[in-house]
C-alpha cells in the first residue's frame, strides 16, 4: 500500500475489526462495507477478502454487494468526493457552469480522481435537493444553491484542507442534530396543512395506541383510508392485517426512508421536521402487528440526516418510548435501528429494500411471498413510507374520521407535495388530495408551466390541456414528486435525460429492464438527433410494451413511462422530429457509425463525413 | 400428494387448473411450470434449469394469469386459475425478450461451438425469429478466460440467466461464479482473479453441458466432437422432450 498518498491514513481499515463491530454478521454488509468505504475511500480486494473471511461469505459474493451500489468504489477514491447531482433540474439550474467552476479548481474532470489522492468528482443521480438546485454531497453533508462562484470558492476551502462538514455547516457550532441539518438544507415548508406540517402534539397518537387492542389500531387504520404515500397506494390497514395474520416468531417493521423519486423530497423534510412523529408511527405499527424490532432504511444520500434520527432514538429511549416495556407497558418491547443505503434508487422498491437490509445486493424478491407473509429475514413485514408513519400517528391521535374527511373519495387526508422546476415557490406543500393541477399551480407561482411531471420521471408528464387533471390514486398518483417545465424546456432532452436515469438505476436482475431500457434510451437519441422516421414511433411503443408487460418490479413496469406518456400527451413533439426515409428504407443502420472504427483503424477518410481526421 | 387428516385418513391434496383451457392437475406448492412440465405443456424458459433453484429472470417464461404477468417457473400454481401460456401475443414478447438478449451479447450463431446444442438459438427457432431483427448491438468487449487447463469462459456470449451460479453454489457447493455490478453493467464473474485459481473442476455440474445454455462455458478439446446437424436440436425444437411426455 506504499502508493497510497501521503493525506490518507496509512495502515488500511482493519476489516476483521469492523466485521467484528457488527458481530461478523453477513446481513450488516451494508454498515461493514460503508466503513470501510468512509475509512480507505474504496473497497480494495484485500478488504473484499478479509470481509468474506469474517462473515463466511465468498469474495464473489461481497463483490457481488460492493459492485451493486454508486457509493461504494471498487477503485481509490479521493480523500473528498463531490457528487454533483445532475438530475434534469440540476440541469436547468446552471449545473453545466457549476461543474465547470469544480473542474477548473481541482484540476480533474468528472469520474476522475486527482493523482494525490486528494478529489474525486462524480455526478450522482437525484440528492433530494431539487427545491434548491444546483447541489451536491461532499463526502456525506450538503451544499445547495450552487453557483460557479460558490463551487469555486468551496473547491477552493477543500484544497485548504477546511473540512467538508465546516463548509457546510460553517459558523458557530450548531446546538444539536436538527439544527446543524437545517443549516445544510432549507427545509422550505411552503404551505402547512392540518395534519403532518402544522403543530402536532408529542406521542398523542401512540398515548391513544397503548390503551387499544392490536386488532382496534388496525381497523382504525383502516377506517382512516389511509394509503401508501410512497407511490405505490397500497392500502395501510390491509398491508397491517395481512403482517398480523398467521404464526411468526418474529415479525419486523421497517421505515422506507429511500425517497429517490427524481423530484421527491418531502420526506426529507419529515426526516428532518418530524422524526419523532415517524417513530412514534413505527412504534404503533410495532403494537398493531406485533413487531419487537424496526428498521429506518435512510437513503444514502440523506446520510447528514442520520445524526437527526440517532438523536430522537435515544431521546425516545431514555423516556422509555423505545426499547423494553415502552411506556411501562409490558407487552410493548420495540425498538429501531437505522440501515444507511448507498446510492441505488432500486431500494425504494419493496423487496430490493428488504434485499438491502439484508446485506443483499438491492434486487428485488420474487414475489409471492409477499413481504407481509416473508419479508426481512423471512419474517412478516410491515414495510412503510417515512410519510405514511407520520399519518399513522395523527390518526390515532385525532380518529379515523378526522381523517377520512379530508380529501375526496378513494384518496383520504393530506399529501405532501415536493414541488420544483420552473415555479416562484419551490418547496414541500401539505394539501387536501383532489387539487387539480392547474390549483396546485397556482399556489406555488408555476402558472407559465407548459408541461408538468407528476410523480416524477416512473408518473406522468401533462401538458396544458391536461392541467383540471386531480391529484388522487384514481387520476394522477403521485408519491409526491410535482416537476414543473416552462415553454421554453426541451421535453425530449427531459425524456432522454430520465432514460438515463432508470437505465443508471435499472439492477440488471430481469431482461427486459436490464436491456429494454437500453434501447429505449437508444431510441430517444436518435429522435433527438433528427434520425428517427415515422415507423420508430411504433418501434417505441411496442418495445415500452414488452418492458413493462415482462419486467419483474414496479422500476421495469413504470420505466417507459417517460416515453409513453410524452408520446400520448405531447405527440407533435414527436411527429416534428420523425421524417421518412428518402430511400424508403429505415435507417436503424448507422453506416457511418458502423464503419467509424474500421475507417480510424484503416486511416482512410471520408470527405464527407470526416471534417478532421487527426484525432 | 396425499396427507393424513385429522381423521387419520389419507386424502389427495392434489388440485386442478388450466392452460390455455387444458385441465392440469398440481401439487401444492408446485410452480405453474413444474405442473405445465409433469402434464407435457412446454412453458419457454432460459434461465430455468431442471434441479435448480428458480430465479425467475430470463422473463421467457411469462403467462398471464386473470390478465397479469407472471413468470411461469416461480409463481405457484394454485386451484382453478386460468392460465395464458400461449398466445400469439406472449410469443411476440417472448420473441422480443430472446431478441434482446442475442443483442445484449456476441451471439455469431455459425462460428460458436454451441451451435446447435444452444438453448438460445433453439428458443429463437422456436420462437420463428426469423426475419432482420429490430434492436441495436451492445456488443460486449469482455476479455475471454481461457487460464484453466480444461475450461474457458468467453461472457460475451454469456445471457446472465445464473445457472452456472445456482449450479456451483448449490449442486456442487463451490460458489465459482457470483454476479457482480449492476443493470447493464451486470454480468457473472468468477470468485477469483481469473478461472485457474478458483476451485474450478471439469467434473462440476456447473460447467457441465447442460448447464450453460449457450456458448459462454467451453469444455476443452471436446468442441466440434458431435458434427453440425448431428446436435440435440436440429433433432427436434427446444421444449420436444416435455412435449412428447403429452403425446406419447
């Protein structure tokens, strides 16, 4: 290891003593691997080694794990990694100029590390961030609002050997967890409604929980209406009873904190706002199905937000609100750990969630079984979004009727909004379900929209004639994500840029995801470049079909989407780039891609196609 | 099946349902596949292998059941359902699926010595892919591993379907070969720097013939012993033997 560059420790991480810190337990990959990550800035193949060693895994199988996730590096990263996130708003925010300023000052381009060790640069899909775009993770904390300058001068303060965490959080110390989070990242609360963002009274709900049956809190549940708030709308009460049905040793209730929805950053704000609340709603499912333990599963890029959530842990746990005898009530014994992912959108989903927390590579179980019959572990499991948790705690609180009323018919209560793009007002909005589009616009300054995306890039994309659309489960489900596009925004380039995005973010485990996605992205290209003719719109069209009819989760079957919906709502976008073929032959042959290599290797040139043949 | 009841009694748990309108009878916890197999109905599949684990990820194998998606080799058969297993729609998803995975490889049919004995290319042909295909090549660049004395692996040719690793794993209890990286990026590699300095012996089940179903695992100094013409499908399409349990 005499390579390794003076800055750097030199011995490298002890992976036998980090296994043993986790008791040598193979389902703690995850937190082992992130160690060492954190420690030696890679996964060297010694430490892949001594890691299978200790856990009783092969060294193929701990690759299989460090390979599968963007935050681990099986080659030497930096002492400091910046991950600037590109996603289309980043885009749209100023983030060609901003990556400019970070090259320029550090010497290296993005997927490069510098010679002494020093910097890697990477772009990194979604932060979380786009209410306050241009962002980026240094190392684990948050900057935001980024400007060429900005990025300049912190490049610079890195150089200077100032830490990450005091270029985010600069000033004075900040007094605890949730204040040195907001000064990282605005929470920017635009609109609170009545049940998760305006005053909520501590432990009401759970006070209420303690003194009912099981059986009770679930038909509670259940007569609130609640539905899943992380997308899928699965209803609450249901996913409960099924977790409590039947005979298990154990059973298991895990917190989907993994919001990677390009445009999804609400439960951020919860995270950071409420996590009490959220706990509190783990707790009353721990009692509802019979759970004794929890998982929070924190995105990896919210790691800044996991001193936030520790911190409420163990205040809940010094007041006897988690852990053993919870409230001196003795058949109430929960309690929670967090589980810190590392850069796979996949682990939203069900399955690859659990997969995750199981030290697996995030690809998603064969279902059935169901998580709620075998989940973690094998067990039943209750798996929540961070927002659901939190309704479940009002509800028990304030009754399932308080509840109930709110909204319309099949999509009861609030919803947070996670609102951004090319509106005055971005930030998180609680409202009422049954806005239309065009009111929620209006709240938030976005009436020069020309097309929306709800629900992020797997929802759907409007344009004006589609804006008395509502936000319910019955017309336009969103998980949250409200993307907002002016006239002047390319929606192709929007289309191609999430295309890239689903195939970054595809786990490779099904075909037609692994590879349909490719094409489709492929496809896109070529109406982007003006080389698409009529008979690709059909191409497109049928190749969507075949991935979301035959793909094995919920990332294959909504990865068209982009397309598809674009091709229903916007097709003269469409129409305008396709022309026939002169010839009448379709040109899916590039002859002069195809013959590009041979051409160099022969030096022979086109004067046609060549303007330069130096290179 | 049969079990006791509380009785005391034998009683046959065995259940009826269909495929496309064929009575077949199942056991319980049998897959719609291992039911379709025992009744003589061929389902397409790849990446299920007789004796191994079902992973369900080739996707050849989707049915529709009550107008859903199901992978045939890991959804369980269950009384009274109405299975689609074969409709000129599922062909044509079928069809799309190989026809991905031919261009996700290196798949030059006439100078591959799996020729012949390929599963991939016999589910083409039955698949009737016979016309220009659609999608553009990915045209992998992977090294080929030919460190081992009786084995090489060229996974260029490989369609990731995992057999060889539920194989080693589970049959032979080696753990040669893992999956590493992910989407696109996915393929099967070897628990060691390269094949000779893995546990790796021409007697696994995992690089035995069968268990590859295309030309990624080569057994030395056999290739070419059994002539174009003379291989297992230009015998008969992919699926005949489990067809002819029906027939005969």
């Amino acid at each position: 290891m005499s390579s390794l560059p003076e800055r750097r420790p030199v011995l490298p991480a002890d992976a036998p003593a980090i296994c043993a810190s986790f008791d040598n337990d193979r389902r703690r990959m995850l937190d082992i691997l992130h160690d060492i990550q954190d420690q030696d800035r890679w996964i060297s193949p010694e430490s892949m080694e001594a890691v299978a060693a200790a856990t009783g895994l092969s060294r193929i199988q701990v690759e299989g794990v460090a390979s599968f996730y963007s935050f681990f590096s099986l080659k030497p990263k930096g002492r400091v990694t910046i991950r600037l996130c590109d996603d289309i708003i980043d885009v749209y925010a100023g983030l060609d100029k901003v990556a400019a300023a970070l090259e320029s000052t550090l010497g290296i381009g993005f997927g490069e590390t510098s010679p002494d060790g020093g910097f890697s640069l990477e772009y990194t899909p979604c932060i979380g961030m786009c209410d306050q775009a241009p962002a980026a993770m240094i190392n684990d904390v948050i900057v935001t609002r980024l400007t060429p300058d900005k990025a300049r001068q912190i490049a610079l303060a890195l150089q200077d050997g100032v830490l990450p965490e005091e270029i985010a959080v600069s000033g004075h110390a900040p007094a605890n967890a949730h204040e040195r989070a907001t000064r990282m990242v605005d929470s920017n609360i635009r609109h609170a409604g009545a049940v998760l963002l305006g005053p909520v009274p501590a432990d009401a709900g759970l006070g209420n929980a303690l003194a009912m049956t099981p059986a009770q809190i679930i038909t509670t549940v259940e007569e609130s209406g609640l539905r899943g708030c992380g997308g899928a709308g699965f209803v609450t009460g249901r996913k409960w009873r099924f977790a409590a049905s039947g005979q298990a040793e154990r059973r298991f209730v895990i917190c989907n904190a993994d919001e990677g929805e390009p445009g999804t950053f609400k439960d951020r704000v919860l995270l950071t706002e409420r996590p009490h609340l959220l706990i509190e709603g783990m707790t009353i499912a721990a009692r509802a199905v019979g759970a004794r333990e929890g998982i929070i599963y924190l995105r990896g890029e919210y790691a800044y937000l996991r001193p936030v959530l520790e911190e409420a842990l163990a205040e809940r746990r010094a007041k006897g609100l988690l852990g053993k005898d919870i409230a001196g009530n003795r058949s109430l014994t929960f309690d929670i750990r967090v589980q810190l992912g590392a850069g796979a959108y996949v682990c939203g989903e069900e399955g690859a969630l659990i997969s995750s927390c199981e030290g697996l590579p995030g690809e998603p179980k064969t279902r059935p079984p169901f998580p709620v019959t075998r989940g973690y572990l094998g067990y039943p499991t209750v798996v929540n979004n961070v927002e659901t948790f939190c309704h479940v705690a009002r509800i028990l609180d304030k009754g399932a009727k308080w509840f109930f009323d709110m909204g319309v018919e099949g999509s009861h209560g609030t919803k947070l909004f996670s609102v951004s793009g090319d509106c005055l007002n971005p930030g998180v909005y609680e409202l009422p379900y049954g806005h239309s589009v065009q009111e929620l616009l209006e709240i938030v300054g976005g009436e020069d929209a020309a097309a929306v995306q709800v629900g992020g890039p797997s929802g759907t994309m409007i344009g004006r004639d589609k804006f008395d659309r509502k936000l319910t489960f019955d017309d336009l489900a969103t998980g949250g994500a409200i993307i907002i596009f002016n006239g002047s925004r390319n929606i192709l380039e929007i289309v191609e840029h999430y295309m890239s995005f689903f195939v970054h973010e595809s786990c490779g485990y099904c075909t037609p995801c692994r590879v349909g996605n490719v094409f489709l992205q492929k496809a896109i290209g070529k109406f982007r470049k003006g080389l698409a003719n009529p008979a690709d719109i059909d191409y497109v069209r049928n190749l969507s079909a075949t991935i979301i009819e035959t793909s094995r989760c919920g990332l294959g079957t909504t990865a068209p989407n982009p397309v598809l919906t674009t091709l229903k709502n916007f097709p003269l976008i469409y129409a305008a780039m396709t022309k026939p073929a002169k010839d009448g032959i379709r040109d899916t042959f590039d002859i002069q891609a195809a013959i590009d290599g041979a051409r160099k290797i022969a030096k022979r040139r086109s004067y046609i196609f060549d303007k330069d043949f130096s290179k | 099946m049969s079990v006791l009841d509380d009785g005391g009694t034998r009683r046959d748990t065995s259940f009826t349902f269909t495929i496309d309108g064929m009575e077949v009878r199942a056991q319980p916890g049998q897959t719609i596949m291992e039911a379709a197999d025992a009744a003589g109905i061929y389902i397409p599949r790849l990446c299920d292998h007789e004796g191994l684990r079902h992973q369900g990820s080739c996707r050849v194998c989707t049915v529709k059941v009550g107008g859903r998606s199901v992978s045939a080799c890991t959804q369980p058969a269950s009384p009274g359902q109405g299975v689609e297993a074969e409709t000129p729609h599922l062909t044509r998803l079928r069809r799309d699926l190989v026809e991905m995975l031919m261009h996700e490889g290196n798949h030059f049919c006439p100078m591959c010595e799996a020729s012949g004995n390929c599963e991939l290319q016999a589910m083409a042909y039955r698949l009737e892919m016979v016309e220009p295909t659609k999608f553009p090549y990915l045209e992998p660049n992977r090294d080929l591993d030919a460190s081992h004395p009786d084995i090489a692996l060229d996974t260029n040719r490989c369609i990731s379907c995992g057999r060889c690793i539920r194989a080693s794993q589970d049959v032979d209890g080696k753990g040669l070969f893992g999956y590493v990286g992910r989407g696109i990026r996915r393929r099967v590699a070897v628990n060691g720097p390269d094949l000779a300095r893995t546990e790796a012996a021409i007697t696994d089940h995992a690089v035995s013939s069968e268990v590859c179903p295309v030309g990624c695992i080569i057994r030395k100094r056999v290739g070419f012993r059994v002539p174009i013409g003379e291989r297992e499908f230009d015998k008969g399409l992919i699926g005949h033997d489990i067809e002819e349990k029906r027939n005969g």
